[in-house]
C-alpha cells in the first residue's frame, strides 16, 4: 500500500492511494500554520469548539431555540481566523457544499459528531480507487440480483398509478416498454427532488411534501478538468487549496489510470463561476503552477458545472419525511430529511430507512 498525503494550505491529511476499491488509512494533521502562536491558537479553537458541541450533545440551539447559520456557531465560540479559513469553512463547504454564512449549524455539528468527535478510524480519508459506478451502484445490483431480484437500467418512470382493485402500483415507462410494470404492493421513490414533484403531480394526498421539495434552492459544484502532458504528476494523489478558485485537485493519472489529467473541484462555486469558463481554467492552472513549478500549459481544459448539485443545506430547513400520506409509497433520497447534508452516506442511509419502513408494514414484514 502507497501512502500519500494530501496538502491543505500547510496542513498535510495522510491518504492513501492503492489498487484497492476505497483505500482506508488514518488521517494524521501535520500543521505547518505559520506562525506558532496562530497554530496553537487555532488548535485550541479547534478543541474548544468541538468540547462545547460534545456538552451539548451536539444540539446547536441559537438564542431563539432555532437552528443558526454556521458562520453563527463559530462567532458564539470565539472561533478565530485562522482555524475559520484553515478548517471549519472549507470543511463546511466540502460535507455540506453550503458556505458557512449560510450553511446550517445543526447538519455542521452532525457532521462533526460523526466524524472529528467519533472514533479516530471515523475521519479515515478514503480516495476511491475505482470509478464510482464500480464502486457503489453495480455491486448493490449484483447483491440485488443474487437474492433474486432484478435491476432494470435506463428505463425512467413517467407516471405511477393504482393497480385494479387498488391493490398495489403500476408503473408507466417514458420510453421504450408499452405495458406498464407491476402491480407492485409497495414503491421506494427514490428519484432527484425535481422528478419526484413531477412523478407525484395531481396526487393531492402529497402536496405538503411537493411543497417542501419544490421549495429547495441549490448550490453548484463546478469541475475543472486540465490535460497535461503524461509525464505530469502530483506529488500526492489529492491535495486541498485554502485559497481559490479551486478547493481540490485529483491527480487522475495515479487514481483513475490518466496521466497528465488533473481535476479540480469547486463545491458551492456561485461566485467563482462568474468570470466565465475561459477564465476559471486560466485561474485553475495558475493556482496549480504554485503546486508544480515548471507546469507547462494545458493541452485542453474543460469545465463543468452542475448548477443544481445539491440542495443549499440551510438553517432549519424542512425536508420530506421518509413515510408519505400514501401507505405503500415511501421516500429516500439525500433531499430526505435527516442528519446529514447531500451526501452519498446520506442517501444510502436514507434508503435503508425506507427499506425499513416498508419490510415493517408489509404483510410479510
Ligand atoms: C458534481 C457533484 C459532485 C458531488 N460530489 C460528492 C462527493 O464528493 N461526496 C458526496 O457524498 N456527495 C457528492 N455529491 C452529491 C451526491 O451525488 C448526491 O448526494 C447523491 O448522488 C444523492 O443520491 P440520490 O440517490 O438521492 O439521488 P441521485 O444520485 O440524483 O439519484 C436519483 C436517480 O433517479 C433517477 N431518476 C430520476 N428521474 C427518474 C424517473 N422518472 N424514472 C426513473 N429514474 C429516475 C436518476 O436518473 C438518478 O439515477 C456530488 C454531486 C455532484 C452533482
């Protein structure tokens, strides 16, 4: 197993990058934070914050009783500069892809419960090895499919409706198949916020909870990709940027099999978008000439954003339930509420919970 670590504006997180699906190895800090009282001070900030949340139990109540804004909580403890802009703003930004001043407090301290407040082997940084279809979704529908299931791919649902008799669900292709599937005694609806207003339209027993969903704003994630030469490589697989425009960049050539291919992401990248595509890469391959001394040109570069990559993770915001008015359809799906942000945990959690509260109300449950 190849160690490596990856750079955070002087702080260094040990990563690993091996042949593995998702390498697991302890996360080490290794502060490098100019100068010594502003490191130490910043530490100090650190553990202090994390104590008082631990006191709490990590239940952030503002003076109204209500959620807070990130950038709040870390004014209510004293937070300085330093550790702000070293770790808890683009930490924030990272788990929650919200910026701090308006990020929630109470979805921060979960994340912070979970991770720098759970067990060491909790913060373990693992850089996927394999793309991500191969990591998660294709060994889920072989898991399916060994206990007799079946996985149907490509085929997007137009409309759900009562089966005969009111016995179960059928289900309506967009495309491709005439006759409806089904019936089915029960249905997981676990489509991205917008289908699920535009599956459930004319259903009056959901209005509330189309209300909700409708109702999400969104942050965006950009992606900067930039082709060197082959012979171009980081000298750690992942390293994170505490000034801008790019947040993290990934050498694809030691994780994916690309040499010379760098991608940078920017979470919440509203602002960073503005100046155009052109203009981002250019900013993007200077910020990396800092890391690379000699860093030739891009041969291309090629930026994507997603302008709707995840709900905006705001105070007290009101999520849809699991369960809906309609016993037999269930909700899962990052936008679900829960403790998490939009995150993959958060969405694979949110389906074992539906998985749940189905098996629980089935006949055979
Ligand atoms: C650029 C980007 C980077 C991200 N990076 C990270 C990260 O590093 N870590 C992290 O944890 N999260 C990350 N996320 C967020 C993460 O992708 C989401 O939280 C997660 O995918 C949500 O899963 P989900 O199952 O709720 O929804 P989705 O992944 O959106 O799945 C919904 C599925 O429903 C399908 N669907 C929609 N309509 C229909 C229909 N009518 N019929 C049938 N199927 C339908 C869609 O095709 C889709 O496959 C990122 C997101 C983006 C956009």
């Amino acid at each position: 197993m190849a160690g490596s670590a990856a750079r955070w504006s002087g702080t260094s997180i040990a990563a690993c990058s091996c042949g593995r699906r998702a390498c697991r190895r302890r996360c080490t800090w290794r502060s490098r934070w100019p100068p010594r009282a502003a490191c130490a001070r910043a530490r100090w900030d650190a553990v202090r914050l994390i104590a008082a949340l631990r006191r709490d139990r990590y239940r952030v109540l503002g003076t109204t009783g209500a959620d807070i804004t990130v950038e709040a909580l870390l004014a209510a403890h004293g937070q300085g500069r330093a550790i702000v802009d070293g770790l808890w703003s683009p930490l924030c930004v990272a788990a929650l892809n919200t910026p701090v001043e308006r990020a929630s407090a109470q979805v921060f301290a979960n994340v912070l419960r979970d991770s720098l407040g759970a067990a060491r082997p909790a913060s373990d940084l693992l850089l996927p090895a394999v793309d991500l279809t191969a990591l998660f979704p294709d060994p889920a529908a072989r898991h399916v499919e060994a206990r007799g299931g079946s996985v149907h791919r490509g085929h997007r649902i137009a409309r759900i409706e009562p089966a005969a008799g009111g016995r179960g669900w059928r289900l309506l292709f967009a495309q491709g198949r005439a006759e409806p599937a089904g019936p089915f005694d029960a249905i997981v609806l676990a489509v991205a916020p917008r289908a699920l207003v535009d599956l459930t339209e004319g259903w009056p027993a959901l209005r509330t909870m189309r209300a909700q969903v409708a109702a999400l704003a969104y942050e965006p994630i950009t992606s900067v990709y930039l082709q060197y030469p082959a012979s171009v490589r980081l000298r750690h697989a992942m390293t994170g940027f505490a000034d801008g425009p790019g947040q993290w960049v990934f050498d694809r050539g030691a994780l994916a099999g690309q040499p010379g291919l760098l991608g940078v992401v920017i979470s919440a990248s509203t602002a960073q978008r503005a100046p155009g595509s052109d203009a981002l890469a250019h900013a993007v391959h200077r910020q990396l000439c800092d890391l690379v001394p000699g860093l030739p040109l891009p041969e291309w570069t090629k930026v994507i954003t997603e302008k709707q990559a995840t709900f905006a993770c705001t105070p007290g915001l009101a999520r849809p339930g699991t369960l809906t008015e309609v016993p037999g359809i269930v909700l899962a799906g990052d936008h679900v509420a829960s403790d998490y942000p939009a995150t993959l945990e958060g969405a694979v959690r949110s389906g074992q919970l539906a998985a749940a509260a189905l098996l629980a109300r089935l006949p055979h449950g």
